[in-house]
C-alpha cells in the first residue's frame, strides 16, 4: 500500500508538531515555582534574602545561515 506523497507529508509534520508542543518548556509552566503565591514583587523598604548575579550571552550567526 502506498501513500501519497501529501498524505505521507501531512502525517510526517503532525507528528513533529505533536512532539514539539510536548517537549517546549510552556507546557510545563505550572511547576515553574511551586510556592505559595507565586513570585511577587516585593514591597517598598524590604530587602530580598538572596540576590543573583546576573550574566549575559551574546550569540552570533552568518547571515544567510
């Protein structure tokens, strides 16, 4: 049996897609912080417990890639 080349295309990106969505982080934004109330801003004259430092990338790709 064999299947059109369209048929056989429109299943091949179904599928991907399918595994696309399961495995981007969005799904899975509900665990991001388990706390109590979430991540709030805090208010005015309270100092937070823990800082980060913060540090930058840069990338760089060829145009055309």
């Amino acid at each position: 049996m064999h299947l059109s080349k369209k048929v056989a295309t429109t299943i091949v990106v179904a599928t991907l897609m399918t595994f696309i969505a399961l495995m981007t982080p969005a799904s899975q934004a509900q665990y991001a912080n388990p706390q109590e109330g979430g991540s709030i801003p805090l208010p005015a004259g309270v100092t937070p417990d823990l800082t980060y430092e913060s540090i930058s990338y840069m990338s760089f790709r060829p145009n055309p890639v």
